[in-house]
C-alpha cells in the first residue's frame, strides 16, 4: 500500500492517495484524525499516518 509515495507526504500526495480533495484533507489536518505535522506553512504527513487512517476508516 503506498509504495509509490516517501515517507513523508505533502498535502498534494495525501490527496492523491486518499483521493479526497483539499478542503477534505485540511479539515482531516485541522481535527487531528489524519496525524501530521507542520514545517512552517506546509504540512507534512508520514505514510504511516496514511496508512493507519486507511486502516481505521475499513473497519
């Protein structure tokens, strides 16, 4: 799962893997039910935070 992808995901990416859009993922961001972190402006989202919100979200 994800193997095309870093380890570290910018939004854009994030999108692309879950494919939901910007306001999706922000709103994700914002809650804290998609773990990330910020480096100045930019959010930065492990692959492993992808896949476990994947994984939560099957069930």
């Amino acid at each position: 799962m994800l193997e095309e992808y870093q380890d570290i995901l910018t939004v854009d990416e994030a999108c692309e893997a879950l494919r939901i859009g910007y306001n999706a993922i922000y709103e994700l961001l914002r809650t804290g039910k998609l773990k990330a972190y910020r480096n100045g402006r930019v959010w930065r989202i492990p692959k492993v935070a992808v896949q476990d919100f994947i994984l939560q979200h099957m069930k």
